[in-house]
C-alpha cells in the first residue's frame, strides 16, 4: 500500500511538474492587455470547431422546391429510413464538430412536434405522427459526441399570424420549446431571409426579445444571424470569406436582413468594429440546399478551395451536406466527405515545423522581440528541448517564448511581443531544406484581433531573401497559400499589428493536391 501511495505522490509531483513547465504562470502585470473587443468563452470555443456540419431537411427534400410554399401537406415529409446516428457517423468521420439542423424552414414546417403551430411531424403520417427529428438529431449528437445546433427561419409562409404582432409571440414560444427540450446547443442560426407570410405581409422581428430569451435559455449558445451578437454571415453563400476578415463589426441601429450591413461590409468585418462577431461562411456541398436526386455534391478540388477560403481565413465553415428522402446522408456525399478528409489529413498530417523541432539535427526559431525579455534575438530551440533539462532556455522570458509558436498543443500558450512592439519577425531556420506551400499562423484571439499586415520571405541559395506572400488579416487561423518552395530559412514578417503580437501557431505545409 506504501508502495502504491509513494507511485501516486510521484505521479502527481510529475504532472505539476509538467503542467508548470508547459503554463508557466506569468506575473499579472506582464500580461498583454486585451485589444479592442474580444470573444466570450463560447465564442472561442466556437471558433476553435472551425468546421460543422449543416443539414437541410424538411418538406422540400421531397418536393425539390427550395423554399417551400408552406402549403405543402405535412404527408410530404416521409422518410423511409431516417437514421441520425448515420449523418453524425459522417460528420465525425468527415472531422465536423458539430450539426446544425433546418428545425423549421420558410415553409414553416417544424420536424419536432411544436404545440405552436399545426404544421409538424406530428400531423405527418411518418411514424404515425409519432417521429421528432429534434430529438433523434440531438440524442445521436450527445451519443456521438458531436455538438448540437439548431436552425429557425423566422421567416415562415404557413403561420396564420405571420405578419402580425401575435407572429413575434408564437416565434418565442416556439423557440423556448426548441430550447428547453433537446438539451444544450451551441449554435443558434437566424435566418436574415424575410419575405411575405401567408396573408401576403412582411414581419417586423422584436430581434432583441429572440435574442434577450435565447440567451437566457441557452447562456452558451452562439446566435448567427446578418449581423451576430454570436456570429455573422460571411456575405455570400458560395464559401468564400474576405481575404482580409475582421472579426469585427458595428451592429449598431441594424438588423439582421432588411437593415443589414453591406454583404462586402459582412465579407470583411469592420476594421473598428465595436462587437466582437467573427465570419461564419455557409455554403453547400451540393448546388441546392435540399437534396435533389438530379443533383451532386462539390469535387475535392472546390471543397479544398472552400476550405483554404473559409477556415483559411480566419472563419469558421458550415458546410451543408443535405439528407436524402430516406433520411440519409447519400453514399455519394458521404464518400465525398471522406475524400475531402484524407485530402486534408495528407496535407496538414506534417507540420515541418513542428517536426523539425521533434527531429534530428538543428533547428532554430529566431524572433526580433520577446516580451519581457533582454535577448534581442532569441534562439529558443536548437533540439534540446531546454525547459525539460531544467534550463529556461536562453529566451529569459519562456512564458512568452517563440516556442509556443511550433505545433498545436497548449493553444492558450503564446509568443507575445513588448507592449511597444507592434512589427516583429519570426525566422525559422531549418538543418534541411523543406519545401512547402502553405503558411499556417494563428493569433491568440481571446486577447482580440490585432495584426493588419505581414509577409513571408524565403532565402535562396545565394543568401539573398525574396517576399512570397503579401497579405493582411491573420485572426483566429490564417492560411497562406504560396508557390512551392524550397528552403532552409523562412521569415515571417509582421508589417503592423495594432498593439504587441500575440500569435500561438507557425505552421509549414505541402499540399499536393490542390491546384489554383
Ligand atoms: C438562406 C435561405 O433562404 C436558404 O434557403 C438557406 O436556408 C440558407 C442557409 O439561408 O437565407
């Protein structure tokens, strides 16, 4: 027993140890301030998912209308084989983190059976008025492990109230019924769509009471919408976030549709934007929404495209991977998915970063400034990996050292430059040539977004350094997709940041699959 209590004390000397030395505790006062606003918890958290799911379902999977009129009869809706537990099989396997399904469309028609409306599963004859697709999305969800989110149109062409003040009423009704039956959600999407209901008027949303209530009832829940609080449109449906993307936007006196900001101004955020409210770009794999039996999902090549121009850009992707009339994801779709996964996984399997570090022979990251730190130029590692040896390393600031830069692991890690300091470069210097095409960077986010121009250089041969790559924004992840090149030096040049750099990530990669 003795022997056993000594194993566990030596045990647990180790982690603390370990933890010590991966999160050194820094004073306070040597914190970088927070810039600007910043993200809540949940809105980190959301965006570290960086890729989810969206499955469009409802009467227009068998009507292959795209907007349904919502006068269809509720026997429409008919799957023979729904299986929920099957769409979160793919989407784990395809590496989303989360499903965000059409509760209710425009045609109004709700897959749960909502006591506020007449026009449900329930009044369907698919399992005797029985079935609820909420709750079998949302059970297979938790079973899965996969997060859970839900989508209302507001918009809804079959409520007799629509149009009226009562509509606003039944809206909140309906959403508390979502919000307090089918467990947590971490995503609540607001569609801006907002067209003339069944008397042929237009809504006027009391936005600010679906809002106040949704939060209330699901404090972690992220609200999309034109224009946040949680997330925003990325502006355009065919997958594609500004080159340059600010997390940030002013929502002030606007609303989601009719008074939105301009889809440019929601491509590329607001350089002084006063709410912290990152891009969401939705798009989906097929030409529609719904499934089509004439219809097919995207290649590789434009998922990959899609990929580089969302999550690549410092947004999060809602790909829309619709079920089929029987329920299911199609083979073809799934396959797809599978295809688009390996291709990702060969691409981003090795960071030569990261893997220089772990290697053989030398490797160096060299950076201009260190916060809190005398070294000018800082060699923090040369394959001893110096805080295990006891040693701080000769960075004499490890809680700010460029070390944090290399692989994906302790994200809260980070190199931070001085207060002062707000152009700075990182060199990587390497034992062998490596030959890349991607250049991977990451700011800390929860400390806001700060840096609005840099670019990286490579040196040739001859010593002499050339710019591959101009660009902006870098945000939550950036990928920059550059030339194929070969070379044992590469710099990473901050041109301007808006206060002391903060970044957690520099990453290497080859991709040879897709082609520009
Ligand atoms: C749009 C809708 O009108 C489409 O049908 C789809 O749901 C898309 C995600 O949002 O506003």
């Amino acid at each position: 027993m003795k022997r056993f209590y000594f194993l566990v004390c030596i045990l647990l000397l180790g982690l603390t140890v370990e933890a010590q030395n991966h999160a050194p505790k820094p004073k306070p006062a040597d914190l970088p301030k927070p810039y600007g606003p910043v993200p809540t918890a949940a809105q980190v958290a959301w965006q570290r998912m960086e890729m989810n799911m969206f499955c469009h379902f409802g009467p227009n999977t068998f009507t292959g209308l795209e907007w349904g009129e919502g006068t269809e009869a509720e026997d429409i809706f008919n799957p023979t084989a729904l299986d929920c537990d099957q769409w979160v099989s793919v989407a784990k396997k395809a590496g989303f983190q989360g499903i965000i399904l059409t509760a209710k469309h425009h045609d109004g028609f709700c897959l749960w059976p909502n006591p506020m409306s007449t026009h449900t599963v329930r009044e369907s004859a698919w399992r005797n008025g029985q079935g609820d697709v909420l709750k079998e999305l949302s059970e297979a969800c938790s079973r899965g492990g996969v997060k859970f989110g839900i989508y209302i149109s507001p918009w809804d062409r079959n409520a007799p109230t629509y149009g009226t003040d009562a509509y606003n009423k039944v809206f909140l009704k309906t959403l508390r019924n979502v919000h307090t039956n089918y467990g947590p959600i971490f995503e609540q999407w607001f569609d801006g769509a907002n067209g003339e209901g069944p008397n042929g008027k237009k809504q006027v949303y009391d936005w600010k009471k679906f809002n106040a209530q949704t939060k209330k009832l699901q404090p972690n829940a992220v609200i999309f919408s034109d224009v946040g609080p949680g997330c925003r449109w990325v502006g355009n449906e065919e997958g594609t976030c500004g080159r340059t993307c600010w997390s940030r936007l002013d929502v002030e006196g606007r609303e989601p549709g009719k008074n939105a900001p301009s889809q440019d101004t929601l491509n590329v955020g607001n350089y002084n934007g006063a709410c912290w409210i990152p891009a969401e770009t939705d798009v989906s794999i097929r030409p529609g929404w719904f499934w089509r039996e004439s219809e097919h999902p995207k290649s590789v090549q434009e998922l990959l495209k899609i990929y580089y121009n969302s999550v690549g850009r410092n947004s999060l992707l809602l790909l829309n991977v619709p079920p089929d009339n029987r329920g299911l994801i199609p083979a073809e779709d799934s396959l797809r998915l599978m295809e688009f996964r390996a291709a990702l996984d060969s691409i981003f399997a090795h960071d030569l970063v990261d893997e220089a570090a772990e290697g053989k022979g030398y490797f160096g990251i060299y950076v201009s400034n260190v916060r809190k730190s005398n070294h000018r130029h800082c060699l923090c590692w040369d394959n001893i990996p110096a805080y295990m040896n006891g040693h701080e390393n000769n960075c004499n600031s490890f809680r700010y050292s460029p070390f944090h830069l290399i692989g994906d692991n302790h994200y809260d890690n980070y190199w931070a430059t001085d207060d002062t300091v707000t152009t700075a470069w990182v060199e990587l210097i390497f034992n062998e040539p490596q030959t890349f095409n991607r250049v991977m960077l990451q700011e800390y986010i929860p400390l806001g977004q700060r840096v609005e121009k840099f670019h990286v250089e490579v040196e040739d041969e001859n010593g002499s350094w050339r710019t591959i790559a101009e660009e902006t924004t870098i945000g939550y992840k950036r990928i920059v997709l550059t030339e194929t090149v070969t070379t044992k030096k590469v710099r990473i040049v901050i041109d301007k940041s808006r206060a002391c750099i903060v970044l957690n990530r520099v990453g290497l990669f080859l991709d040879n699959i897709y082609k520009e």
